[in-house]
C-alpha cells in the first residue's frame, strides 16, 4: 500500500502534495480490523542511486539469515511445539513474559497509538519472534520498542 494517494509521503524531495485529511482518507480505506490482522506494516523508502553503486556493502549474507531462521523456528517448536504465529491465550502469556519495563513500553504504545487488543498481541508475537531470531530468551524492551516500530499504519498521518 502507497503511504498516501500520491505515494511520495516521506520523500526527502517533498515531492508528495497530499493534505492530512486526504491521507486519513486514503489509508481509512482498509478497516481498523483488517488492518489489525497484519502483523508488520513498515515503510520502505526509495534506495538512493549511491546505495545501488556501491560494491562493498557490508550485508548479511541470505545463507546466515536462513541459518538464523531455521535456528529461531526450531526454539519455537521445541519450546511451545508450534511456530510464534500459532501462539494464542495463556500460552502466549507464558511465552512473552515481559519485564517491568517492556510492559511499560508496550502499555505506552498501547495508549499513545490507540492499539487494539489484537494488535497488543501481535506485538507480543512479533516481538517474540525478533527475541528469537536474536538468540534471546527473554522479551527486552528493545524487542518490543522494534515490534512496535513495525505498526507504521497504525500511526495517524503527520
């Protein structure tokens, strides 16, 4: 999804020439409950010209993140015999036991962006999820301060 009706919100050419009330129109288009249902909404800007030149860019390699993923799904399924996503109930409360600072990020999140209970638990599986992938076993705030910057389309538009 374009981030307003245009598509140049957030250029750093100031391209996009969208009022506030066009781009709430826009995005009002898919519902609170649909959107709701998607775990990570991020925005994706262009790649500058340079970053398309350069040859010594220092990325991870596609064989790591596999070894990395395969790594992460194999601590799910031994640790709850099913994969983040299927989390639900007690068993997701168990799983993502937040420290008393995580909580208080989230249930800062919580109410400045308006999150719905279901997107609470989303980012508890997302941020499990991250958790994971990193190698941790305890839910940080890091981890949940990144699964939160992930609900980009549940901010309201500048």
């Amino acid at each position: 999804m374009n981030p307003c009706p245009c598509g140049w919100l957030g250029d750093i050419r100031g391209r996009c020439c969208c009022t506030a009330e066009q781009i709430r129109k826009y995005r009002s288009r898919i519902s609170g409950p649909l959107l709701d249902r998607i775990d990570i909404h991020v925005e994706v800007p262009p790649v500058p010209k340079e970053y398309l030149r350069e040859s010594s860019r220092k990325e991870e390699a596609s064989s790591a993140v596999r070894h990395r993923v395969i790594a992460a799904r194999s601590t799910q399924l031994r640790r709850s015999a099913c994969l983040n996503h299927q989390l639900y109930g007690e068993q997701l409360n168990k799983v993502c036991r937040l420290n008393e600072e995580a909580q208080q990020l989230l249930d800062s999140a919580m109410d400045k962006l308006g999150l719905s209970a279901r997107a609470y638990h989303r980012i508890l599986r997302v941020a499990r999820t991250i958790a994971d992938l990193a190698g941790g076993h305890e839910l940080s705030p890091t981890h949940i301060g990144e699964a939160v910057g992930y609900r980009v389309l549940d901010r309201r538009p500048n």
